[in-house]
C-alpha cells in the first residue's frame, strides 16, 4: 500500500482513508478538506465522483453515537435555500482555515458549518451527537490538503 503524500498525514484515519484524500485532491481544482479528529473518531464512509467538477462525502463515526459527514465540490448546486438547510443561524464559525455559516439543523437534530452553500464548489459539515461547542472545535480543525508539487 503506498504512503501517503505529506500534505494528508494530519488527516483521520487509517492509510488507505489518507490516500483517499490525496487521489481527491491530487484530481479536483478546488480545496480538499479532511477531519482531524480526536481518538474513538472512525472514517464510517467515503465516496467521491469526478463528474461536474468533482464532489466528496466523507462520514466519520465518534463515541457516544456521535457523527460528521464533510461534504466538498459540486455536491449541491440548487441555490443556498437548497443546499444550506437549517433551523436556527448562530453566526459565523472556522471551516478549517475558512470561515461559514453556523447554523442548528432543529431541535436535537445537530449543527452545521456551510461555505459558499449552492455555488460549486462549496462546503459543508454537519455534525450530530455533540454540543455546538465540541462541534465548533472539530469544524475549526479540518485541515486543508496541500500536495507537494511534483
């Protein structure tokens, strides 16, 4: 199994999670994201697809039931009522080295962090199980892939 690139150590997970990254970001023009998390966190599922200017989800499994899914690329392009569901707006709050929306999902139903919501590509994670504050300090550690330049 080959070892993954740098730019994609800092990611969560295993190494075949970590390769996944940098495929994804070694193919797509736009910033790849992944979660840095904290021990009892698990990659659950990852997909991508490199149609339409690429998209990525990406769902980690934590403790207590606790759950993330990152979403990047052109994965939702009808509008920012579309792409951006939410209950209640809280502010602003870090995506990573970017800042988005912060928002509730509904009572009991999690938070979310969305950046440029309907316009390709944008960003998003969502995050149930957890306080807003728990939630807050996941989105504000993704980390951004940066390849080395061959």
């Amino acid at each position: 199994m080959p070892t993954p690139a740098p730019g994609v150590t800092a990611c969560s997970g295993n190494v075949s999670n970590r390769t996944f990254f940098e495929t994804i970001a070694g193919q797509v023009d736009w910033d790849v994201y992944c979660a840095v998390l904290p021990a009892r966190w698990n990659v659950d599922v990852g997909d991508f697809s490199l149609r339409d200017g690429g998209r990525m989800e990406v769902s980690y499994r934590g403790p207590d039931g606790a759950r993330l899914t990152l979403q990047e690329g052109s994965f939702c392009t009808e509008g920012v009522s579309a792409c951006s569901p939410r209950d209640k707006s809280l502010g602003e709050a870090s995506f990573g080295d970017r800042t988005g929306g912060l928002v509730t999902l509904g009572p009991d139903m999690g938070f979310a962090v969305y950046v440029d919501p309907g316009q390709a590509p944008s960003w998003a994670l969502t995050g149930t199980g957890m306080d807003q504050a728990t939630f807050v300090d996941l989105a504000a550690a993704l980390h951004r892939i940066e390849l080395a330049e061959p």
